[in-house]
C-alpha cells in the first residue's frame, strides 16, 4: 500500500515507520480514534468506518478544522495568495519575520489557522513553537523550508481524506472513551517520557509528559482492553541508558513489536547500551 505523507511535516510524525506499524493493525476498523493525532500522518492513512483524530495542540487542530471548511481550490488559493502577499520564498528572511509578527500581532482567537500552516511551512525543521504568550516563535527555515511541490501534493491527497475525522483538540485525561466498543481501535502515540522531543505548545505552565501521564494512560488502555476495543501504543523502551521501567513492567501483559532498534552513533558496539533506542508498538491482540 502507498502511504502519503501528511503535509505538515510534523515533528515526531509517524510517516516513515506507518508501513511498520500499520503491519500490525487490524485489519478491519469500525471505529478507529487516534488520541494523540499530531500531524495525522497515522488517520489520513488508515481505512476504517469513522475516524477520531484528538491532540492536546489546539494550533494543530484548527488548521486541520479549516482545510476541512474549505474546498481543495479555496485552500489553495489561499495559500498561494499568502504566500505572494508576503512575498515568501525559502531565502526572504525578512518576509518570514514580518509575516510572523503581523501572524502574532492578532489576538488568538481571531487568527487565521491557514496563515499558521503557511507560517510553519516557511520555518525551521517545520515546527509549531509557541512562547508563553502564545507567539509564535519559530525561526526561519532558510534555504529549506517552503511551500513546495511535493507539500502541495500531499496537501491535496491529504485534504480529501479529511473530510469524515472528527476532530477533537482535549487532554486525554478528559476524553470519554465510553462509546467504543469489539470491533474499535484506538492508536495511541503519546510523547514518550525518556526521549527529548518537546512539545512547547503556547500553554501556560505546560510541563512535558511526565509518569502520572504514563501511568494514567496505561490504566486508560486496561480499561479499554475490558471493553473489548483493539489497542497499539508507541513508545520508546530504552533511549541512550534511560530505561521506561513503568511501561517495561506493564506492557508484559500484552503484546511487544519492536519497530526500531537505533543505534545512536554509527560506530556502535552491539554491547553499548547507552547509545541504543528501542522503539516497539504494544498490542492487546
Ligand atoms: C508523538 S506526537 C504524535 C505524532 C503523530 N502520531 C503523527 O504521526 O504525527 C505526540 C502528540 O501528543 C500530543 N499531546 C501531548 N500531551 C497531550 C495530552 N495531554 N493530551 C492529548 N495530546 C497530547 C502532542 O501535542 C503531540 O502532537
């Protein structure tokens, strides 16, 4: 199956190991709910009756709300008009900095998601930055990041399997995950707590992922395992001498795929654990 990369080019995005991952879904989907969607790149390529996509970064899903609002030549349109309006371009640092504080100088609330996407299109390693007061705050991607080609493509091939997600933008503690029921899955790809990656979303006091979110989410999975909905998690093991001990402990009473066994440094020595991660999928099927 060919996959499409979600046009966002999220950081921690799933893309390049779906075929792995996606080796070990089943293989039919009623209701397939992704609780930590980020850049879509796991709901966009999976086929299933309906489809939850939820993630904590309200920036994310507004965009995501809006391409929905709008046909496939509107959002276009729109981007292109952006861009030349601006005057973008992957080398005009001083458009990038004067689009970026006209984006900041709009209350929140009023401001245009797809002027947000066009933003993260054009800075560095295409990240959502936000500081405390909810700036934006990402510098510029020189020389690499654009509203390319390739972007376009996988924009459009991205915005037709939009149309049925419901999306979702709450912290997972207060989803109800009730409704689902036999036949449901849930992907659940959560910030994993060993590695570095941050997630500095514009909240307030935001502290990172920590092990009462860890903890809170294994015992979200039990329950969903009573239910009798299929679950996967992804998450990392082991990452340069850190072990998750929690999820080593609890991830035993069900299934482990190792997806990515990475050595950190291309003169490993097999026996040197403090350059290895281990990343694995764990199933209750
Ligand atoms: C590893 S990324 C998911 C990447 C996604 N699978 C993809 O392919 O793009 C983890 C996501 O969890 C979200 N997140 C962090 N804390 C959360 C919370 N408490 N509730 C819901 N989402 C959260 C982050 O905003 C981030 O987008």
């Amino acid at each position: 199956m060919l996959y499409r990369k979600s046009p966002l080019n999220y950081i921690g995005g799933k893309y390049k190991q779906l075929p792995k991952i996606m080796h070990f879904f089943p293989k039919k989907i009623n209701i397939m709910y992704d609780l930590f969607a980020g850049g879509c790149d796991v709901c966009t390529n999976i086929a299933a009756n309906s489809i939850y996509a939820n993630d904590i970064n309200f920036f994310v899903i507004d965009i995501y709300r809006a391409f929905q609002n709008l046909t496939i030549h509107e959002l276009l349109n729109s981007i292109d008009g952006i861009i030349s309006q601006w005057n973008l371009s992957m080398n005009n640092e001083n458009a990038y900095i004067s689009f970026r504080k006209h984006y900041n100088s709009v209350p929140v609330e009023e401001r245009n998601p797809i002027e947000l996407y066009v933003l993260v299109c054009y800075s560095f390693n295409y990240q959502f930055r936000f500081n405390n007061n909810r700036e934006f705050n990402n510098p510029f991607g020189r020389s690499r990041s654009s509203f390319n080609s390739k972007m376009r493509e996988n924009l459009i091939h991205f915005h037709s399997k939009l149309t049925d997600i419901h999306f979702l933008s709450e912290n997972f503690h207060d989803i109800d995950l009730n409704f689902l029921r036999t036949g449901d899955f849930l992907y659940a790809d959560p910030p994993y707590r060993i590695t570095t990656a941050s997630y500095n979303d514009g909240r307030r006091g935001f502290k990172g992922w920590t092990l009462e979110d860890d903890l809170f989410l294994f015992e979200l999975l039990d329950r969903l395992d009573r239910q009798g909905v299929k679950f996967a998690l992804s998450n990392v093991t082991e990452h340069k001498g850190d072990r998750n001990e929690e999820l080593m402990k609890w991830k035993q009473k069900y299934h482990t795929h190792r997806i990515n066994y990475n050595y950190n440094n291309s003169n490993y020595q097999a026996k040197n654990t403090e350059l290895i991660t281990r990343e694995v999928l764990i199933t209750n099927y």
